[in-house]
C-alpha cells in the first residue's frame, strides 16, 4: 500500500493592497534616497532632466522622474504620489506597471517635444531650453488615468474612485495650463494626456468584452 504524503500547502498569496502599499512606498522612498545623493554630489544630477528638443536630452525621459529640485519640491510631491500611486496598484499590479510605463515614457517624451513653449530667458527675444525634473508629470498621469479609468471599464468601484479622487485632487489639474514661473505645466498636461491614453489601452479587456456583449446581444434580437 502505497504511504499518504503529508500536502505542503500553498503559501498565502499577500492582499493586492499590501503588495499595493509596498511597491508604492519603496517607489517614493527611493526618491529620497535620490534626493540625498543628489544633494550630497551639489545637485549634480539635476542636469539629467528632460531638456527639451536637444538629442542627450531624451535620456532625460529616463531619469526625470526621480529627480528633484530640492527638498521642498520632493515633500511636496510625497503625499500625491503616495495616495494617487497606492491607488493605481489597486487596479491590479499588471495595469500599474502598464500604465506607469505608458505615462512615463510617453508624457516625458511630449515633455521631450514641447518643454521650451512659453520659456523664456531674461534676456529680451532669447528663447531658453529648460530642463524638467521632478514626479509631477507621473502624479499627473496617475491622477487622469485614475479619473478616467473607471467610465472605461464601467466598474462601479472604479467609477467612484474616479469621482473621489477627482473631488480630493482635481484642481490641481489647473496645472496644466501656464502659471506659475519654474513649473512644469508642460510635464503636467503630458503627463495627463498620457495617463489618458494608458487608461485608454489598458481598459481594453473590458471594452472588448462590453462589445462582445453588445454583438452577442444585436445577433440574438
């Protein structure tokens, strides 16, 4: 006869919001470990923003996003990045990942394309290139997808995480128009555009699914 192994059970998969919660969190604390060695090197790597429309300047695509003009300009990101960041790993790490990738490359590149309208050097009729740094155009695009998302997907849960966060974080949506002088209105409004695309795309499945139903339910009549 043969002997009854004893079952090993499967390890316990982690809740999708402590996944969430710590991807997120090790996301903004490696910020400030960037912000600490960029402030050790005196802001060296500050130089490795996205300097609009000039060829070394498209790396900056790459490395934007993790740097900061200081300290102030860090904190003042923290909180968004935290709430809007945890919030997207709830729609599942797959479309986190996505859509962070969509909006990071994409609203950079528009940053890429666009950084130098409406910037100014001091000196009269001489046009500056600027150099953008800073999360912001991520929070951006984290905020649009997450507005959006969910009237593309027509999940109720979603629809009203839409609607809160849009309540709780809409208005700095007015960043993406020209305002204040060293801000990025243009990493914000790509960063919105491209979080629309991402929610746009990554909402496929169920759109697909929404007009399978919709075709099924046309040939039945």
């Amino acid at each position: 006869m043969g002997m009854n192994l004893p079952v090993t059970p499967e390890p316990k998969k982690k809740p999708a919001w402590v996944v969430g919660g710590a991807t997120i969190i090790g996301f903004v604390a490696l910020l400030y470990v960037v912000e600490i060695v960029d402030t050790v090197t005196g802001h060296r790597l500050d130089n490795d923003g996205i300097r609009p429309l000039q060829t070394d300047g498209l790396w900056g695509i790459l490395w934007a996003p993790l740097l900061h003009g200081g300290w102030p300009h860090l904190v003042a990101n923290t909180v968004p990045a935290l709430v809007l960041g945890f919030l997207m790993t709830l729609a599942g790490m797959g479309r986190f990942i996505g859509a962070t990738a969509i909006i990071w490359v994409l609203g950079g590149f528009g940053t890429w394309l666009i950084g130098n309208i409406g910037a100014h050097c001091p000196y009269v009729g001489v046009q500056c290139t600027t150099n953008h740094i800073g999360a912001s155009g991520l929070i951006f695009g984290w905020l649009t997808f997450l507005i959006v998302f969910g009237f593309f997907t027509r999940t109720a849960w979603e629809i009203i995480v839409g609607i809160i966060v849009a309540l709780v974080y809409g208005g700095i949506l007015l960043g993406v128009v020209p305002g204040t002088p060293g801000v990025s209105w243009q990493g914000h409004l790509c960063g919105a555009i491209a979080g629309f695309v991402a929610a746009y795309l990554l909402s496929g499945p169920e759109r697909k699914a929404r007009e399978r139903r919709r075709t099924g339910t046309a040939l039945g009549a």
